[in-house]
C-alpha cells in the first residue's frame, strides 16, 4: 500500500475500526474512506454496490460486525447470523466486482472448535463442533473466511483473512449484559467504587487461562499483514501471552483502584478452561504483540472513565 492509495475502512466507528484509523493515519496514509451506519448500511445491498463503484477503494480492511457477548448471542441468534453473513456478502463482493486490489477481512477466535488443541493452530478450523454459546456468530465469520478462499481461488483475487483472539482496548463495549469479560469487569468494579461496595462477585472459580491482545498491537498487524501476507490460508493475531481470570479480576481491581473485596461464585460455570492461539505463523513473518496487559488496562480504563463512565 502507498500513502496516497484509497483505503476502505469498514466498521470505522467500532473498537476494531478506530484502532485501524488511528494507525493508519499514524502511519501517514491520509486517504482513508469511512462511512458511519446512517451513511451507509452495510446490509443493504445496492447501498453497499453503489458506493464501492462511486468511490473505488483500492483496499479494504472489513471491520465491520455484529458482535457481543454470550447473553447477547444467545438473545439474538438471527442477527447474530443474519447481519454478520450480509455484511461481509455484500463487502466482499462489492470490492471485488469494483476493483479493489486487496481485502482483509477480520474474523475472531471462536471460529475454532471448543475443544481444539491448544495453543489453537489455524489449521483447527472445522476439525470439530463449535461453542454452543456464540455459534451463530462463529458460523458468519467462517463463512467469511470461506469466501475470502473462495474469491481468491476462482477469480485470482487478493482476499486474506485475520482472526484475532480477545480484544480490548479504547471504544470497547462497556455495556452490563452485552459486553467481553475485560470490559464488564472494568465496568463492575468502577462502579462498586464509585457507589461504595464492599463486595464484587464475579463467576467460576478464576481458573480459566484467557489471551488478550490490545486493539492497537491489533491494528498494527493489520497493517502488517496488509504489507506482508498474502495467502489462501487465515492467519492467527494474538498476544501469545496467557492470564487466568483470576489474575485479570485482581490486575484491573487494581488498576480501577477498587478496595473491596473481590468473592468468586463457585455455583457459576468456568466455561472454556483454556483459549489460547497460535501465533507462530504470523510471529515467523516478523511481527509481535508490544503492549503488556497493565498498560493495556491502564490505557482502557482512563479511556472508560473519560468517555463511558460519564
């Protein structure tokens, strides 16, 4: 990519979206082109047709999606599933029928199998069944992949796919039923200090071993991967590092300066004891995960207060 090359950013306004924006303009590439949802409604078809053929990206980054967590896939299966496939349909192929050089389109880690071998290897994919609790959205982002390889092999097309593991970060989703582990913590624990209480409760017994990756190591990969990849395969982004939840519970008590107690509901479910990616493939092209998971939290928890908290 040159500086002065057209670039796409679907999904500006999100976590994902706004890291990329900001890195690439870091980075001196001034001719980003975003669209907020009321501007364009990536669902719609001939809305999506009209502006690729208008504007003529020559390169897309799709970070645009439909997410949430577990309460809210299972909520919301069908749009979890029918906004998601819509999305990336009408993205993709709208790129490719304008003329778009290059397309990555990001997916996420609970594309692999529940129980796949860990550090989870991306040649994982649909070796076996997946989490029940966010399927639908799984199914979407695979279908995704799969469409990036199937454009790539019938029309010679430079369509790649990166699949991250759990992010945070600035613009994360702090919302009290719909939102990641990271953020619903951050957002519990301000509020029992801000409101006083003596206790904070948070499921399972702790023990679960989790990988995060700050938004803005994800967004330098994406440029990374945009200059140095190029095949038929996903390729994996991840910190490579590991964190148990109990360990995450008391690093961002912490960090938001909660001096209660923190009590685990040992009634409550774990979950998947262990979620780890594996990051060989991309690390053996040169790229790594710089931001440790303290200053991570101490960056997305001022951002929090600043922006959400209010």
């Amino acid at each position: 990519m040159n500086k002065d090359d057209k670039i796409y950013v679907a999904g500006h306004a999100g976590l994902v979206g706004a890291a990329i924006v900001r890195k690439l303009q870091s980075e001196g590439f001034l001719n980003i082109v975003v669209r907020t949802h009321k501007e364009l409604d990536l669902t719609r078809q001939q809305d999506v047709e009209t502006f690729f053929f208008e504007e003529r990206p020559a390169f897309v980054i799709v970070a645009a999606a439909k997410v949430g967590g577990i309460y809210a896939n299972n909520t919301y299966p069908a749009d979890f599933i029918g906004i998601n496939l819509q999305i990336q349909t009408n993205v993709i192929d709208a790129a490719y029928r304008s003329g778009v050089k290059k397309i990555l389109f990001l997916g996420s880690s609970c594309i692999y199998p529940k129980f796949a071998p860990q550090p989870i290897k991306e040649d994982s994919l649909l070796t076996g069944p997946l989490e029940p609790t966010n399927e639908w959205y799984a199914v979407a982002k695979i279908s995704g992949i799969k469409m990036c390889q199937a454009y790539r092999l019938q029309y010679n097309w430079d369509a790649i796919s990166g699949m991250p593991t759990n992010l945070y970060g600035p613009h994360d989703n702090f919302h009290p039923e719909n939102s990641h582990v990271l953020p619903a913590l951050i957002r519990r624990f301000h509020e029992a200090k801000v409101s006083g209480l003596k206790e904070v409760v948070v499921w399972g017994t702790g023990s679960p071993l989790r990988e995060f990756l700050h938004v803005d190591d994800l967004a330098d990969a994406v440029l990374f991967i945009m200059q140095h990849y190029s095949d038929l395969s996903h390729i994996n982004v991840g910190s490579g590092k590991e964190v148990s939840i109990k360990e995450l519970a008391e690093l961002v008590k912490e960090v938001v300066g909660y001096e209660g107690c923190l009590t685990w509901d040992l009634s409550k479910p774990d979950g998947t004891p262990r979620k780890l990616m594996d990051n060989s493939k991309l690390e053996s092209l040169g790229w790594h995960a710089k931001i440790p998971l303290r200053e991570g939290l101490i960056d997305t928890y001022k951002w929090y207060v600043e922006h959400y908290a209010k």
